[in-house]
C-alpha cells in the first residue's frame, strides 16, 4: 500500500514540478507557457483550463510528436477566459524564430478542442500533420458549447496536413468544428488530408463564422463520393461568410458544399465547383479559374501564387470578421492594390512567384 501511495505522490509531484517549470511568471499573474513536448503542452493545457488567467502556451521550433491526443476542455470549466496556442519559438520562448509541427505519426489525433461558455481558443502558426482517427477531425477537432455565455474559436496561419480520418461516415482528416458560437477560419493551408467525408474540413455552426484568406486544395476522397470542404449554417440565425478562399484541385466530387439557405455569404473566392443554395446579398465576384500555384521547390508543400495568377491582387481587402495582418508565410497581408487570393500573398519584387 505504500508503495501505490508513494507512486501516486511521486505522480502529483511530478506533474505539479512541470507545471511551476512550464509558467514563465506564478500562477496567480502567469499567462505564459514555454513547451517542447507533447507531455508540457498537455500540462499547460490542462492549467490553462482552470487556472483564471488569459493564458499563452509559446510552442518551440520543430516537430512534436503527438502520440495521444492533446486534450483541451471539461464538462464544468472554472475558467470562461482564453487561451492561445502559437509556434515557432526559440528555446526559451522569447522570439519566433522558426516553425512547430505537431506530429500525430499517423497513429494519434492531434489536438481535441471543448470551448465552453465564454471561453475564447486561438491557434496560431501551427503544423497539424499526419493526425489519424476513425472519427471527427484526426488533426483537430472543435465543438463549441454556448451554454451561459458566447465561446470562439479563431485559427490563424496554420497548416493542415495529411490528416486521415478512415473509416465509414468519418469526416474531415484537417479540421471539424462543430457547436455554438463565433468562429474565425483565416490564411490556413489545407493540403494532403484524406477522409470519407470533407477530408480538408468540415463546419457545422451555430452562430457567427468567418472563413477568410484560406488554401484548400489536393485533399482526397476516399470513399466513392464525397466534398472536399463542407459548410453548414445550422439555424436561420447563422451567418457564416466565406471570403478571399481558394477552393481548388482536390480529389472529390466538389472542392466545396453548402448547407442551408439565406445564412451563407460568398465574397471573391475562387471555387472549383460547389452546389448550389441561396446566398445571403452581398454574395459577389466568385471565380472559378485555374489559381495558377508557383512551384515552392523541392519538397516544399506552400501553395504561393505566380505573378501570372488571375488571383493576384483580386481579394477583398475588408472581409467579414476581418483577417490577419501577415499572410502563411509571415509577411504582409496585403502588397499592391489589394490582397491576393488565398493564404499568401504575392510580394510585387518577386515575379517568379517566390516571396
């Protein structure tokens, strides 16, 4: 018996110790974690829920592997403010120096998401690749509850790759949200995702939803049927606007599928093909061109435009729910008489296609 008791102490020791070493200030004022490791960004997660402070978890530069799911959410929070998840930073967290890849190893899903009430969740320049599941979103996946109070999710200059949800009546190998509350999808790659259904992302939302600025192309079907994307407003009170995407060459029956009528706003968006629903007014200047992609080098999964691209230049530049200030690669959202087209932008040097 004290063996098991002192194993359990010794646990509660340890996972205390990780925390205190994790928090960048104490608890009572911290916000800021610094993480290398799926077991410290699972700590920091786990704090970030109940602790009462607007927390940041800095992820370092590089690939972590994400053997079991990272879990974020309870049934009953004691925490209703945010929480942000940014990469790319150097060994003490101080500076941004590079990019973070969450690994799932084809083995895991990535990162599980419960936004209760007013909690407010922002992922921000990160790799979610080779997440794996026979459920809902094997890179990740959201579900918003607005019970006493309006959560949000935004996601930011991320990127989704070759996430695999198999088996029947999965959906979405990149990204699942679902639920209550305000959403902001903006300057995201969604590349190599495979699932029976929706492969680069499935929404069903109740509320407000902004998908701005995003790349969505070679996601793969693998069932005989299916849409790479699919959108879905789920009452007559959703407004959810789709503006500046790129929706193109992926391998599915459409690049993009819209459920519901008069709750749904198109605006400058290149789509290969989609079905057809009432739009709300206000629905404008939708293509459906060849984006013209730049070749980004060896191994290399960017998807920059050419300078030839009819996409240049062709956005809004005051989307619904607003975008970022800096496009996929870092650099300034909009160069040259308005933003460009999908998740990166076009520096006007550079006429080969390069950033």
């Amino acid at each position: 018996m004290y063996g098991v008791f002192s194993t359990q102490c010794g646990r509660a020791i340890a996972f205390l110790a990780a925390i205190l070493a994790l928090a960048t200030t104490s608890p009572a004022s911290a916000a800021n974690f610094c993480v290398g490791t799926r077991a410290q960004a699972q700590a920091a997660l786990d704090a970030a829920f109940d602790n009462g402070t607007v927390d940041v978890i800095r992820f370092r530069s590089g690939v972590i592997d994400v053997t079991t799911t990272l879990d974020f959410g309870s049934t009953a929070p004691s925490d209703q403010l945010g929480v942000t998840l940014i990469g790319g930073y150097n060994a003490d967290c101080s500076v941004r120096t590079g990019e973070t890849a969450l690994d799932g190893n084809a083995i895991a899903q990535i990162l599980q998401l419960e936004i209760r009430d007013g909690q407010s969740v922002v992922l921000d320049r990160l790799t979610f690749m080779r997440g794996r599941n026979t459920s809902y979103g094997a890179n990740v996946a959201a579900v918003l509850y607005d019970t006493n109070a309006v959560p949000s999710l935004r996601i930011d200059n991320c990127v989704f790759l070759s996430g695999e949800s198999e088996g029947e009546n999965t959906s979405a190998g990149g990204l699942y949200v679902s639920g209550a509350g305000v959403l902001r999808i903006r300057n995201n790659l969604f590349i190599g995702n495979m699932a029976q259904g929706f492969p680069a992302m499935s929404v069903n939302l109740n509320g407000e939803g902004y998908i701005t600025g995003n790349t969505v192309t070679g996601n793969v079907i693998t069932d005989e049927d299916g849409d790479a994307v699919y959108v879905r407003g789920a009452s007559a009170e959703s407004e959810i606007w789709i503006s500046n995407n790129i929706f193109w060459g992926n391998d599915a029956d459409r690049d993009l599928y819209l459920f519901g009528d008069d709750v749904i706003g198109l605006t400058r968006n290149d789509i290969g093909s989609r079905n057809n629903v009432d739009l709300l007014p206000g629905s404008i200047l939708n293509v459906s061109v060849d984006p013209q992609f730049a070749s980004c080098g060896f191994l290399c999964i960017d998807k920059p435009l050419k300078r030839s691209s009819p996409l240049v230049d062709a956005g809004i530049d005051t989307p619904a729910g607003g975008m970022p200030l800096i496009d996929l690669y870092g650099a300034d959202r909009t160069v040259g008489p308005a933003v460009d087209i999908g998740a990166y932008e076009l520096d006007v040097l550079f006429d080969d296609g390069f950033q």
